[in-house]
C-alpha cells in the first residue's frame, strides 16, 4: 500500500508523567468500508497494531507450553489485549494478573475505545492493576507465579523509555524468579536479538533459551524475539 494511500485517524490521546500515548485508526484511502488498524504510539514510537499480533499470541502461547499447570500467571505489558486473551483461552489458567503503568491505555480497553477492550477484559479470571511491574514483581510473594510474561517495552535495545531498561536487568530479573514457582517460566518479547538480555537471563536462570519468530509489518519481514527461561 503507498503511503499516499494511507490515512491516519487518531482516537484517543492522553499525556502521562511518561510522556505521550496515542491511539490511531489507520485506513486505506481507496477502501472506505474495510475496517480500520488501530495502531499503539507511545512518544511517537509504534508500539504495536491490530493487523500483526502474532508474536503477542506466540508469547503466549510458548510461555504456556513451558510448565505443566499455568494455574497463576502475570503479564507486565497490557498492550490491546492480545498476550492476555490468548493466556485466557488456555483453560488450565485460574488466574491472570495483567500490570500496566498507563492508566489511560487500561481505560481505552474498558470503555470500547478499542472495540475488542471490553470483551477481552470481562474474563472473570482476570486481574488489571495499574502499577509498575517492576514495583508489582518486588511486592510479589514468593513461588505465587507459574508464569511471567513480559512485554512493557520494544526490548532493550529499542526503548521507548529509558527507564524500561531496568526491566531486561538482572536485579529485576531475580525478583521474577524469586516470585516464580519452582519450575515456573518466563518469557520476554524484543523487537531485536538481545545478546545482554541472554546473559541476564543466563545468570540468573543458569539457563535460557532464544526464540526467533518471523514477522510481517506492512509489507515488510522483521524478526522478534522471544526470550524463555525456567527457574
């Protein structure tokens, strides 16, 4: 599609201490009754959209796949959904917590702004606190996690905010595992392969396993990544 042929409609704004979000419609110019991608930007970064939400649903899904009973599972990133519902659609799954720091994107979810936001939020497993996840996972019992799922970020070497990079770190990573069950899993979406976040992985995990997965964005292949480990 030519980019003259694109137009941009936005549908929400709001302002944080961190800085901008917005919640655009993109639409094809020659097609007005095809329905619109809504598309995430945080401080004029893409953050995601609704026509490429594989690797969200791939998180997902490896992290289940990593331990036997998901029964407890947190996900640091609420996004447009997509990670949470499809954790929800495993039924072994009694309890999602899903931590956003930005209240508006919570509220856009709940009240329809995004259209699908009220029908994946209504799951009465399902738990959103808008908090820090870092704040979240230091304040976590410990073994109360089956599974931690984290996409607050584009990964450590693409950041929207800088102070994300506390994230990928390893004194963070420590308080993931010290709230994981033994056996428990976590898994970390990147946008890049992230040599440094294998290493922290590594050491605190003693063990971590790199998934690639192949995209397609607007016409053009990309690679994410996600990052698994077990404790």
């Amino acid at each position: 599609m030519a980019e003259e042929d694109v137009e941009y409609v936005e549908r929400a704004r709001a302002t944080t201490e961190r800085g901008e979000i917005v919640l655009r419609e993109r639409r094809s110019g020659t097609d007005d009754e095809a329905p619109g991608v809504l598309e995430l930007r945080v401080n004029g970064v893409f953050v995601m959209d609704t026509s490429e939400t594989t690797t969200e649903q791939e998180l997902a899904r490896t992290a289940l796949a990593q331990v036997e009973e998901p029964s407890a599972v947190v996900v640091g990133g609420l996004g447009l959904g997509y990670t949470a519902h499809e954790v929800l659609a495993d039924r072994r799954v009694e309890r999602l917590v899903v931590v956003e720091i930005e209240e508006p994107l919570v509220e856009w979810m709940r009240d329809g702004t995004v259209p699908h936001g009220p029908s994946y939020l209504a799951d009465e497993r399902l738990t959103v606190v808008v908090a820090d996840i870092r704040q979240a996972m230091a304040e976590a019992t410990a073994d109360s996690y089956d599974l931690v799922l984290l996409d607050v970020d584009n990964g450590p070497g693409y950041l929207v905010h800088e102070q994300n990079a506390d994230v990928y770190r390893t004194d963070f990573l420590s308080s993931v595992a010290r709230a994981l069950e033994p056996g428990g899993a976590v898994a970390v979406w990147s946008s890049a392969e992230s040599p440094d976040l294998y290493d922290g992985l590594l050491t605190v995990f003693g063990a971590a396993t790199p998934v690639p997965l192949d995209v397609t964005l607007q016409d053009r292949a990309e690679q994410y990544w996600l990052y698994l480990a077990r404790r």
